[in-house]
C-alpha cells in the first residue's frame, strides 16, 4: 500500500483534534482524579469544536489480567495499526507480543487465554482489550469471524508478536 503525504498529514491531524477534544474532556471530566488540568489558551491548543464526542476507551497502566506494564521499548518509536480479521472456530497459536499494545472489536466475539493459569476473557463488538507483553497467551474465535484494530507500541523492525 502506497501512502502519501497528504494522507499522513491527515492522519496526524486527526489524531491532533482528537487528542485536544480527549485532553478537553478529562479536564472537564469531575471522574477523573486531575482537576487542575490547564485550559487551551492563545497560542495553545483549543477546546474541541462544538458537536466533538470523546469516549475514553481504554485507559490502562496494565495488561487485562492486572500485570502491570513495565516500559515502552528503549529506540525510536514506531507505532503500528492493524486490521486483523480472524475466521470463525479459530483458535490463534500461542504468542507474546514484546510490546505495550491494545486491540479494539470491530465485530464478532473472541475468548483471549493467559497460558499459565487458564485465566480467559470474552470480547464481543465495541470493546477493547490491554493486551499482555511477554506474556503466553492466545485468541478463539466464535460463530463469526472477528475484526479486530490492533494498535501497537513499538520500535522499528520489532516484531508484532512471537509464535512459540
């Protein structure tokens, strides 16, 4: 897949406006613990446009079954999206993933497995998963496949995962 630049300035720029309307909305937010948070002024950023919805999704100092994360890979960063569509009755082998990264459910139904305790987790459209780093761990899938956005913090030429 070609990408151009004007396709990465505007990915970036996305990712601008919804940075600003998410720090809005945790400033704004009594839930959140941070109520001293700095609002946008001349020359800094500015409050999200009216009609702008923010959801936080997924906000996690550790992995889904509570082993906390360690560190982001020392390097260069390099943050990787992908689409993974998985067919039904799959069961993915087992893998680890060297770095921090989170999976959205786009649709379908996956049960994910930690190795070393049968711990599961079920996942249905719509929700989003802090995933284990060096951690053994595996997917199944359901009836229908699953679509699943995985966004990854790494470095360059790090793997994704490893197979074992």
């Amino acid at each position: 897949m070609k990408i151009r630049a004007r396709h990465v300035t505007a990915w970036a720029m996305a990712g601008m406006v919804m940075f600003g309307a998410a720090a809005a909305h945790e400033s704004s937010d009594p839930s959140h613990g941070n109520h001293s948070a700095p609002h946008a002024s001349a020359g800094g950023a500015q409050a999200p446009a009216s009609g702008i919805q923010v959801e936080t999704l997924l906000k996690a100092g550790s992995s889904w079954d509570g082993v906390a994360y360690k560190a982001y890979p020392q390097g260069q960063p390099q943050l990787t999206v992908i689409r993974l569509t998985i067919p039904p009755h799959t069961t993915l082998p087992w893998h680890t993933h060297p770095m921090p990264n989170a999976a959205y459910v786009v649709s379908g139904q996956i049960v994910v497995e930690k190795q070393s305790d049968g711990q599961k987790r079920t996942l249905g459209a719509g929700e989003v998963l802090a995933e284990m780093v060096d951690t053994l761990h595996r997917g199944t899938t359901g009836d229908e496949p699953v679509v699943l956005m995985v966004f990854y913090a790494g470095t360059p030429d790090m793997p994704l995962s490893k197979g074992h």
